[in-house]
C-alpha cells in the first residue's frame, strides 16, 4: 500500500480567496489527505435549522479540483452555543460536581440524550449531503474522544443511564449486584437499581468494584456515541471512517471503538508528549526535549496499528512547537521528517501534520503549523516536501507480523487506577516499561488486544498486570506455541473485582499461589540476587509453590518463576532488571537480541530495517555512525 501524506485544514478560518492557493501549495509540497471540517458546526449551523452550506460546498470543491482527497469530519466535539441553550444540561460534570463548560471544546455529556439526538441529526444532515459520489475520501467522527479529560461525567444523566446499564447487566436482579459487589461491607446494600449512585462525592473512597462497573459504563457510552456516528455515515457513504485518538488516554476502550470503524488514527505530538504525559525523568525529559521519548510513539504507532486492525494512521502529527504543553521547545531540523518516517516503518497509511496554517487567533495561536501566520513555510512544509519526493523514489514500506506480542487491556488499566495499592503506580507505566525493554534488546513489537485469540507465528507473548485475566484469553494463551510472561498482579481480582480463591494468579500447569502483596516506597527498592543486577520497584508479590526460580531477592525470595513455556514475575523490575529477563526469554525463544546504545532503536519490515537515533548527538552503532536524529534504511538479507 502506497504510504502518503496529509494535512488538517480550516477553510472557515481563512479569506476565501486564498483557497486555492492554499490547495494548489499543498499538492505542490507533495499532500495527497486534507482534513476539514471537525470543528465547523457553528459556521454549518449558526442558529438552529439555519443550514449554511455554501462555503463548505466551495472548500470541497476547491480542494478536490486542485486533486487532493479530503476527509470530512463530523463538527460534534464543538456543538455551538445555541444547542447549550437549548440542552442546558448536556455539559458534563467533574468528580467535584462542576460543569465542563462552554468556552472551549468537548462540552458535552456522553449520556445526554438530547445531545445525542442533536449530534446523530447533524450528521445525517452532512452524510446526505456529502456522502454520495466520490467527493469525500474518508471521514473522521468527532475529534479526540476522551481528551481534556472528557469520557467520565458526573452529570445527572450519567447516573441516569449507568443506573439502565446495571439493571441491564445483572438482569434486573438488584441482589444479584449486592452480592457480585460485595456490598454486605458497610451496610451498601441497594434495594432498588435506581438508588445507586455515582462513585464520587463519597465520604472515603468507593467500593473498587462500583467505580470498575462505572468506567467500563463510561467506555460503553463512548462507544455507542461513535457507533451512532458510524451507522448513519455507512447509510449514506463507501468511503472509510476513523477517529483520531490521542496519546494516553485510556478511559475508554479504543478497541471496541475501532470495531466500528475502518482506520485507527491518532495525534503524535512528541515534544507535548513528553513534556505532558510520559512521565520521564528530568533527566530524560532535558536530554529528549527536542526529539520526544524513544518509545511512548512507537508504542502508540504498535497500539493503533492493533486497534486499526491493521488498517491505521497519523491524523495529526506535531509540524514544530506546540502551545498546551508544561514546556513548548522547537524540534531539532529533521524531527518532523524523522517522526513521519518512523510511523511508517510502523506500518502507517498516511501522516497528516496539524496544521497548515498557523492561527493567528484563539487558544492555539502559539502552535506552529506548517506555514507561519503570513503564510511563509515553517519547518515541517521542506521536510514534508523532502519525505514527499523520498517517497516518490524508494520502495514503498511492507508490514510483517513482529515476533513479540505485547498485551495491552483498557480494562486492566482502569482496575489499576482503581485499586493502584501505590503512589504513581499505573498499568499503562508497567506494559510501557515492558515495550521499552523489548525496544532496548533492538526487537519489533505487536500489541495485541485482550480479545485476541490467535497468537500463531509469536515467538513470545508478554502479558503483565492484567488484573482480570478472562477465561478465554487464559484458553487462547494456553494453545500459542510461544514462551508466554506473566505479573506482576496478573488475575489478581475476578471481573467483579473479588479476590479469587483459589489464589491467583490460576494459570493452568505453573504450580505457584500469590499469598502476599506489598507496593514500595521509592526508596525501598529490592536488590535482585546474583549474578541478576537490578531492582524490584513500586510493587512485589510473595510467591508459593514448586514453580522452579527463574529470579530470587537477595533474601532468597523468589520474584520470577518458571513452569515450561510459562513464567510469571511478581515485581515490578526496574530497567536494568527487565532487560536481564527480557534476555533469558529470548533465548528461551530463540530470539536474538542486539544491546542498543541509548536513545538507538530498531524498526524492521519485510524487507528493511529501519534505525533511529533519538539522540540530539551522534552515536556509534554496528550499521555505522549515526547523524543526530537520523533515520537509516536499510535493506534485510534473509
């Protein structure tokens, strides 16, 4: 599949009379995607029923004529002022009972129906318009679910609606939940569905299993939000739907989201990153601030790629200095070429940077674009030029399946928030620290779903923290071939957020019971017995049984057991713990690994192998010194 390359653009921003300049400059840089109209409701609808579809049908026009392929996005991340009026009660409510007001964007509820009908309205009204023909490419719903911290609401109609969902899940058996929750613990006994209500505003904190059943109920309202979406563009349009996801967030579950549409996208914003949300060390966060981190990318390019199907892209990714994050630092020259690059190496479709035109106005008037405010080209419109004629003249990318398969389950990660049992302990740190170790021994990685039953050409599986461990995924891991990690806290709670006796973590033929559980301080890490250097941080387990050691503590207690193909480890191991295990899995795998210098990380394909040097100096390495942020192509022998 021929990779390409796109843009985010806002006809309604800019004088119509630089239209199709703009359109003809971007198919001169070498774009084939342009992305319109996600945040246009206002200037479709100004007043109810007040349909202006003129200067939308003109944008369109221009930008297909000049030969680009534009994807249309529905505008219900930014319903305008008039439909607040109308539903004064849509907007969702914080854990402190707060509205998330008008002012800025996602002010809405994902539970209020009014909204609801209001949003599956409009998108009819654009489906009919647009969606027959060849004039629209693909199309986007809404824009970035769940960011700004807009999935869970404490609004009346999410009580509403989630108290509908409980009756529904437990068949309309109020005693049926009383038990399943435990609620025999401080008299939280319900006799009626409709008594229940959220989980905030608590004295101490909420029964786990209450919050649990809450946000799988908050992914659910999520996912019917998008279904809705989804339908109504399939009644009216053949042209390919995705949603643009963005770096950690994980409060609802993208799989089942994806499952309505046909492209995963997201929106790689390295330096914002890295700086917002990865949680690097000061050290890393000086030594990167001009590349972004080696991993959280690539980890989010495996993830969607997974989510996608196999089917996924870049819809917006970071042309220069962003304006939302702690700090806003301009990328080294080459890093937007680097970062498009290595989302292909992971096997993208398309890469679209945000945006064309930088704005001159509003809250994102210190975000670079690829064009400056006076329309001079920025950095990212030469090296997207650049990456354009390298695609013209090199072969195209081709995917294979990794020889590691890393699990990573949205459930596990809001039982994790839940019952965290420790400061800063987080599901999301543990599978990325497992995805960096794997990085580090130069292997590619798939993420896989939870729902994944076919695990057939994996030469190893990691699985760690899952706190649910289903039936069905235990059946399908005990059928793979492959060598298969396991812990820490895996099967650790039963999907009602029980202890299962017998004790976890119950994995068929590794004879092994966790009796003990502790989360440590950060400075009281355990030291690894010889000749094993490295630590046990954050969380570790007390194992029992005749399971053979693969890893002990200097006091002789066993941290990482092994039965066959399975091995379980009940800590958490800092860096240089994980890399030691990660080289006794691999040999057990038969998988060779490579000690790559810092910063250094691999990428192969089919046929190539691709090498990135995240560093801002250059680095020697086996193929060869490295240029400061350099990308290499090179060709497999095999």
């Amino acid at each position: 599949m021929q990779r390409t390359l796109g843009t985010c653009y806002y006809p309604e921003h800019w004088p119509e009379e630089i239209w199709q300049e703009d359109a003809a400059r971007m198919v001169e840089v070498g774009l084939t995607w342009v992305r319109i109209g996600e945040f246009a409701w206002s200037r479709i609808e100004p007043t109810s029923g007040d349909l202006r579809w003129d200067w939308l049908d003109r944008a369109i026009d221009t930008l297909v004529s000049a030969g680009l392929k534009v994807i249309l996005g529905t505008p219900t991340a930014t319903p305008p002022r008039w439909i607040l009026d109308r539903h004064p009660d849509m907007l969702a409510l914080d854990a402190e009972g707060r509205p998330r007001g008008f002012g800025s964007r996602r002010h809405y509820c994902f539970s209020h129906e009014g909204y609801r009908a209001e949003c599956r309205r409009i998108v009819t009204l654009i489906a009919e318009r647009y969606g027959p023909g060849d004039r629209i490419a693909a199309w986007q719903t809404d824009n970035e679910y769940g960011c700004h911290d807009t999935t869970i609401s404490y609004s009346p109609a999410a009580q509403l609606a989630f108290c509908k969902w409980l009756e529904q899940r437990y068949d309309g058996d109020i005693s049926a939940l009383n038990i399943a929750w435990g609620n025999v613990f401080w008299s939280m006994d319900y006799n009626r569905f409709d008594q229940i209500a959220l989980p905030n505003l608590t004295v101490t904190e909420p029964n786990p299993a209450h919050v649990q059943a809450f946000r799988r109920f908050s992914s659910d309202q999520v996912v019917a939000f998008n279904r809705d979406q989804a339908r109504i563009l399939r009644t009216h349009s053949r042209a390919p739907i995705a949603h643009n996801y963005m770096g950690r967030v994980t409060d609802f579950d993208h799989y089942k989201t994806g499952d309505d549409l046909d492209i995963a996208s997201w929106d790689s914003y390295p330096l914002g990153f890295l700086e917002d949300r990865v949680g690097a060390s000061a050290e890393d966060q000086r030594r990167y601030a001009r590349q972004g981190d080696p991993d959280f990318q690539a980890f989010h390019h495996d993830l969607y790629r997974a989510v996608g199907r196999g089917r996924w892209w870049v819809m917006e990714q970071q042309p220069g200095p962003v304006n939302w994050a702690p700090y806003n630092p301009a990328p080294l020259p080459g890093m937007v070429r680097f970062w498009t690059w290595e989302a292909f190496a992971h096997g993208a479709e398309a890469v679209c940077y945000f945006r064309w035109r930088q704005a001159p106005f509003a809250q994102e008037q210190m975000h670079a674009g690829m064009l400056r405010p006076d329309s001079v080209p920025a950095q990212a419109f030469a090296e997207a030029q650049q990456v354009s004629e390298e695609l013209a003249t090199t072969p195209d990318v081709q995917h294979t399946q990794a020889p590691v398969a890393l699990i990573f389950d949205y459930d596990a990660e809001w039982a994790w928030q839940t019952q965290p049992h420790g400061a800063g302990l987080s599901y999301f740190n543990l599978v990325l620290d497992h995805y960096r170790a794997l990085r580090r021994a130069g292997l590619s990685v798939d993420i896989a779903a939870p729902t994944r039953r076919d695990f057939a050409g994996y030469n190893l599986i990691l699985a760690p923290g899952l706190m649910h461990l289903a039936q069905p995924l235990r059946d399908a891991l005990t059928q793979t071939s492959a060598i298969i990690l396991y812990g820490p806290r895996t099967g650790v709670r039963n999907e009602e957020f029980s202890i299962p006796v017998p004790l976890p973590p119950g994995l068929t033929g590794l004879d092994l019971r966790v009796i003990a559980t502790e989360s440590l301080r950060p400075d009281m890490s355990v030291p690894l017995a010889p000749p094993t250097q490295g630590n046990i941080k954050g969380y570790v387990e007390t194992l029992e049984g005749s399971a053979k050691a693969l890893l002990r503590d200097t006091s002789g207690k066993k941290v990482a057991v092994t039965s066959g193909r399975q091995i379980y480890c009940g800590g958490w191991l800092d860096a240089t713990g994980l890399d030691h295990l990660i080289a006794l899995l691999c040999a057990q795998a038969g998988l060779a690994t490579r000690s790559l210098p810092e910063g250094v990380r691999i990428r192969q394909t089919e046929t190539e192998e691709f090498w990135f040097n995240h560093n801002a100096t250059p680095i020697k390495t086996e193929v060869g010194t490295l240029p400061a942020a350099c990308v290499l192509r090179r060709r497999l022998t095999r």
